[in-house]
C-alpha cells in the first residue's frame, strides 16, 4: 500500500474541447478510487465540466494562475475566480510555462503562496532540460527551483504537490526510468525535510510527469517516493487515461 494516497493529474495543454469533456467524464463516472484524480483543462472549459463532475469524483485544476489577486492585468485569471469555478488544485511553473513565457522561480513563489491563501493545492513543477542533465547539473537545477520556488513559505496545515517533469521526456516519448525517477524524488524530498522537516516532506506528494502512459505508469507508481503522475498527452485518450488512473488506485491498497 502506499504511504501517500496517491494522485493523478491530467494536463490537456491548449487541447480538448466539450466533445472531449463529455466523453472523459462520462468514463469516471459511477467508478471509485483510492487515488485523487484531476483534470486540468483549458480555462475556458471549467464550468462545462462542473455540469457532469457532480456525478463522478474527479476534480478540476488549473493549467495556470495569476500571481495577481485583482486589477488591470488583462487576461489573467486569479486564484479567487479559479475558486469560485470549483477548482480544486493549480499547476504552478510547467516547464512550458517557463521556457515560453519566461515564469521565473521568483513568480512561483507568488503564486504558490497565492494559491495556498486561497485553499487551493499548488502543483509545483520543476525538472532539467536535456542540455543540464547531459551536463550532469540536474540536482542544482532542481535544488535552485525548490529553494527559490519555496522560499519563505509556511505548509503547517497546508498540502502541496511537486510535480518533477523532466522536460527532455516530455512530449518526446522518453520517459525516465523508475530508477531514474525515484533517485530524483528522493532527492526532492530530502529538499522538502531540510526547509519544512521531516514530518510535513513525507506527507507531500512528489509526482512525475513526462511521457507517461497505461504501460510505464505501474513501474513508475512502485518507486517509494513516486506518489501520482502528471500525465499530458496521454490524457486527452478517456480510455487511456481511465487505465491509468485504475492503475493508480489499485497500486494505492495493494
């Protein structure tokens, strides 16, 4: 059984559409798990999902949140409005994010913070690119992103999530290894007890993200420090995804 109930997060990027909606609830309902599962669509497509999420026990998140409450900040959504749509958790710094609109370890700081005011789950994301893990500096990349991303923040009644997503795996159909990955995890775990203790770093979550699927998602989820995955484009199959998520909750009280 695992120590932490695990969790599963569907990402659809700038993907889906009410066709995709329908059908992807439709597969989760009536269906129980001992695993949390959440689907974080485009913003536009919340409160459609609401309609069917009352007959099924997935949850919404966000792909994104504004680091600002309120104000002239065209386009932004802030964490009270995701709120108020029936979000329940928030991705916070997705390696997209970073490398194509320029989101710093400084800003998810914010919004981290921001999130947890409001109630919500921050999904931190932190992971290397191909070029730093080739040049061997993946545990500096990670140590830099945990320590500036977390810096200051206080978890004492709070849950939050990291989500590691090694960006050369992402999208590309490399995923890391279960070895690779728990080296990693344990590694960012040992980040969290250093800052917040040992008691609250074995209750956080640690995710993986990058290329998962039905067929890696066993192997990944039986590492001790793997508690749930992030899953791309795996998730806009319903099929698929469903697979997965019954693979989690399985593995969850095996």
């Amino acid at each position: 059984m695992k120590i932490r109930k695990p969790i599963v997060i569907a990402n659809w990027k700038l993907n889906g559409g009410l066709d995709l909606i329908c059908v992807s609830v439709a597969s989760f309902i009536g269906k129980h798990f001992n695993a949390d599962i959440a689907i974080c669509p485009p913003y536009i497509y919340m409160r459609d999902m609401m309609t069917f999420l009352q007959f099924s026990e997935l949850h919404i998140g966000s792909q994104n949140v504004s680091r600002y409450q309120s104000g002239a900040y065209t386009g932004e959504t802030s964490a009270q409005m995701l709120k108020q749509a029936g979000c329940s958790l928030c991705l916070i710094g997705h390696s997209e994010r970073r490398a194509i609109f320029g989101e710093t370890n400084e800003g998810c700081n914010i919004k981290v913070r921001t999130v947890l005011t409001h109630d919500l789950l921050p999904v931190l994301c932190v992971g290397e690119n191909q070029q730093e893990r080739e040049a061997n500096v993946t545990e500096d990349v990670l140590y830099k992103q945990i320590r500036e991303g977390l810096a200051n923040i206080n978890l004492d009644g709070k849950d939050l999530c990291i989500a590691y997503e090694p960006v050369w795996a992402i999208g590309t159909g490399l995923a890391a290894t279960p070895t690779i990955a728990q080296e990693v995890h344990q590694f960012i775990r040992a980040q969290l007890a250093d800052m917040f203790g040992h008691e609250i770093a074995n209750r956080l979550r640690i995710l993986y993200g990058g290329s998962v699927n039905k067929i890696n998602t066993r192997e990944l989820l039986e590492q001790k420090d793997v508690d749930g995955l992030l899953v791309g484009g795996a998730s806009l199959d319903p099929g698929h995804f469903l697979a997965i998520c019954q693979q989690a909750s399985e593995l969850a009280v095996s």
